[in-house]
C-alpha cells in the first residue's frame, strides 16, 4: 500500500464506525503534517504494518498506540477521534471511539472534541481495580479536571496522592507524569483535558 492510500469514504448518509472514524482522522492529519505514512509510523514507534491498519481501518488501537501518534503529529489526541462536524450531533456509547489501554483495566471514550477555536477534550473514563493507568505529561500547560462519577479512585501527581469518592473534583497539572487507579469495581469518571 502507498502512503496515499487509507481508509473509503462511506456512502453519503452513511455513519462511520468508530474505526473508519480514527482511519479518516490519522490519514487527515498525516496528509495535513505533510508526513509519509513511515515517517508518523517511526516518529511514534509504531510498527508500519500497525500504521498501516490503523489508517484502512482495520486496526484496533489502545490509548498508548493513539497518544503516540498524536504526540508524532504534535496535535491533541481528540484530533484523531474527532467525529465528523454537525451542527446536532447525538452519540451513543457504543458508536464513540473508545480506547482500552494495554497496561490497566481503563478504557477512555472521547466525549466532546475540541473544537478548533478551543483547546479542551472531555472523555468518560471506565476503571476498575488493578495496575494503575501510568500518564506521561501531555504538551506543556495542559491542565487536567477529575470529576467521579462512581466508585473510588486515586490520583497521583507532583508526588502526592489524592483519594476521590463520588462527586470529588480535582484538578491537576497535566503537564507532568500522573497516575489514575481504580480503587473500586465500575469506577468512572470525567475527564477535561485543557491545552493552551
């Protein structure tokens, strides 16, 4: 496959599916950066192959695989999950890119994009119990905000650690490394994750 090809448009009418959705925002933005499909593929460590899939469709990311591509194409991970624009748009859960990670029982769901005039993305977060859902910083200045919405979690951040029951907010400097563990079964969450 060239470094052209990606992901066919549907039929007029027709909804993306959530992996044709990713396939059309990677290639958007690869073509946008001006960068070959190898380029992005060795910028985010990814093998070609994976690169490959992920932009006809076929592949199914986890959060790692997606911030690193975000992060090789310098632009907010929601870029790559951004549905197309409508002036009413409803989703359900189930047609909303979700993202398992592979080092923790957490899945993150991109709620609302950021628009291009903003810089801020909320995701719903789903965790249970286990490893830790380990975050590298995102892009200087990014700002996050916790809110619970059931069971218990804990943050860690600039070395301390902070214990969330239902309703608790927190917010917390992105921008350095942090933690999420799930401290009880069905714990969720959202996320506002502000860049300037």
């Amino acid at each position: 496959m060239n470094d052209s090809q990606g992901a066919s448009d549907p039929a007029p009418g027709t909804a993306l599916s959530p992996s044709q959705q990713i396939a059309a925002a990677l290639k958007r933005e690869r073509l946008r950066a001006g960068l070959s499909l190898s380029e992005v593929a060795r910028r985010a460590g990814v093998g070609k192959s994976t690169m490959s899939g992920l932009e006809t469709g076929s592949g199914n990311p986890s959060l790692e695989t997606m911030w690193a591509l975000a992060a090789a194409l310098d632009i907010p991970l929601a870029r790559l999950l951004d549905p197309p624009p409508h002036e009413v748009a409803l989703q359900h859960v189930g047609d909303m890119p979700s993202l398992p990670s592979t080092t923790a029982n957490y899945v993150a769901t991109l709620i609302s994009p950021s628009p291009t005039n903003a810089r801020r993305d909320v995701y719903f977060i789903q965790a249970e119990p286990g490893e830790p859902r380990e975050s590298q910083p995102h892009p200087q200045g990014t700002i996050e905000h916790v809110i619970l919405g059931r069971g218990a979690a804990r943050i860690e951040v600039l070395g301390k650690s902070y214990d969330l029951g239902v309703g608790d907010y927190l917010t917390h400097p992105g921008d350095q490394p942090h933690r999420f563990t799930a401290l009880a079964p069905g714990t969720n969450a959202v996320f506002v994750v502000e860049s300037s």
